[in-house]
C-alpha cells in the first residue's frame, strides 16, 4: 500500500503535468464569458513587455513650435524643444494558490477522477483570475493602490480631475479623455453617440475607434431604437419571425455589452491608445506544486502582472449618466 509521501509525489506529478497542459492555453484562452476582457484581447489592446515593475509609455506633448509658413529666404530659428515626454504606469499583480490534500485525493479514487479534480481547481482557479481583471478592469478607480487601473480611472466621469499614468489632468489639458452629459437613450442616445464619436475621432476614415462598451441595459436599450430599421429574411420567413438584433455596431464600431460594466456609461475606446501592458513572466503563471511541511497537501501558487496604460488619452471617452 502506498505511504502518504508516494501519494504525495504522485500527486506532484499529475499536477505538474496538468498545469504544463492547461497553462499552454492560459494565455491564450481568455473565457468569452468575459466580454470585454475577451474583446481587449482579441482586437489588439494588450501588449506584453519583458521586464520592470514601472511601465513607461511615451508621448508627444507639444507642437514643435520653430514649424511656420515662411518665405525662401526667411529666417528659421533654431531651438532646442523638449516635447517627448512619458507616463508612468505601475504594474499590480492578481495572486492565488491551488490546493488539495491526500484525502480529497483518497475520496476520488482512480486515474481520471484524480485528473478531474485537479483540471477543475486550475481552471477554477485561471477563471477566478479573470473574473477579478476583468471587473477591476472596468469598475477600478485608482483608489486601490492594489488594484490595476480601470476605465473608471482611464476614462473617468470627470476628466479635468485626478491623476493617470503619473500626469495629472487638471493641469495638463492634453491629457483629458472626452466627456459627453448622457440622459435617456431613448430620446438622446444615438445622439450622444454622435457626439462623443466626432470628439474622440479625428475622422471616421483616418481613426475611429475599436471598441464601444455599456452595460446590458443600454445595450438592450439601444437594440431597441434599432428594431423598426430591420428586417429578417430565410428558409422559413414566411413560417417564422425574428425580432431580435444579434449583433450591433455604431458607425461601424463593434458596440458590446459586459456585465460588469459601470452603470449608466458608454464607453469609446481605441486600442491604440489604451491597452493592457501584460508581464511575459506572469501572464497567469502557475508555478511548479509545493509540498507543504506539516500536512498532507500540496500548493500551487499562481499570479498574473499587468497595468492599464495610455499614450493619449484624448482619444479615449465616456458618455456619463445614461438610463434606458
């Protein structure tokens, strides 16, 4: 009869061997059920970097002001200009642990029960992970010095005030997202639409943005305005109606819907200037299982390091204060 310590090892080695299958899609497998964290992902607004607590993003701050219309022979002074400068982000980490012990492992018996119960724990545990991005990714406000930065700090509801990135907004003019006064979107809705679009978008040809986000709400709220404008036609359309809308966009922005988004908000986003900045050493990373000393159980910690960054937040908006 194996001893506690043969148990144990075997228990090692099935762990060890699961994390090594399932961390292979870990970084890559971001779970739909999270909308926007999904969405970041998949249209490019996350970047990974290699090294450093301190995240530094460059921008350009000032127009260079020895440019002018000028005639041949005109004079062109000539000056040194300091106009690069750069934000500062700080990366946070999101941690767990996996553990299970010889008699949870003794109560499910045989080869695929054990493999069952360990798969379960690590994706329970990746998901649980996500979860806690996803939602701080939204509904952070930079209060929590722990937590990474969300669209609620990013993009808040009152861009003249507080800090982002190091830079502070009520001195530095260019570094304010757009705001738009939001009230029924039944009545002002698209509208307001509209207008926050023209403001964070030099132009619907040359940039626009990558990605819309509000709450089901809003999102039902607009499908709603949209329903008299469609029709559905197949196989079976004189046996059957479709009245729904499957999917929307705005202006040919994906619009979309989390339901961890911040109440009454819209959210205009462009992924080349806001993305998450992801640690390459710890894009949910799950280390090698440890044996605890003083009883029969093993640990598998896990951690996940990334921060929220922008170059130019003039790019970014939020339509605040939106009922249906």
């Amino acid at each position: 009869m194996p001893g506690a310590n043969d148990v144990i090892a075997n228990y090692i080695n099935v762990l060890t061997a699961t994390q090594e299958r399932i961390q292979s899609g870990v970084a890559d497998i971001w779970h739909k059920d999270h909308a926007f964290l999904f969405f970041l992902r998949m249209m490019g607004g996350v970047k990974m970097y290699e090294g450093g607590r301190a995240i530094h993003v460059n921008r350009n701050t000032t127009k260079d002001p020895t440019v002018a219309s000028r005639g041949e022979w005109d004079q062109v002074p000539l000056q040194d200009v300091e106009h690069l400068d750069r934000a500062e982000y700080l990366a946070k980490f999101i941690t767990g642990a996996v553990t299970l012990n010889e008699f949870q492992m003794s109560e499910n018996r045989g080869k695929e029960k054990v493999l069952s119960i360990i798969e379960e724990r690590v994706r329970n545990f990746r998901l649980s992970m996500e979860d806690e991005l996803n939602f701080d990714l939204m509904n952070s406000d930079g209060s929590n010095p722990l937590k990474v930065s969300g669209l609620k700090h990013a993009i808040p509801d009152d861009p003249t005030t507080g800090t982002f990135g190091g830079i502070n907004r009520a001195t530095d003019t260019d570094w304010r997202p757009q705001q738009v006064s939001g009230g029924a979107f039944s009545s002002q809705g698209i509208d307001d639409m509209y207008t926050l679009n023209t403001r964070v978008n030099t132009s619907s040809r040359i940039r626009r943005s990558s990605l819309i986000l509000m709450t089901d709400v809003l999102y039902n709220a607009y499908a709603k305005t949209e329903l008299g404008r469609v029709r559905y036609a197949g196989p079976l359309a004189e046996e059957a109606a479709d009245a729904g809308i499957r999917v929307l966009d705005f202006l040919g922005i994906p619009v979309i819907w989390d339901d961890a988004a911040p109440d009454g908000n819209t959210y205009f986003m462009n992924f080349d200037n806001l993305f998450l900045k992801v640690n390459t050493d710890w894009n949910f990373k799950l280390a090698r299982p440890i044996e605890s000393d003083d009883v029969f159980a093993v640990s598998q910690k896990g951690a996940h390091m990334s921060q929220l960054c922008s170059d130019n937040p003039r790019y970014l908006g939020v339509i605040t204060g939106q009922t249906a």
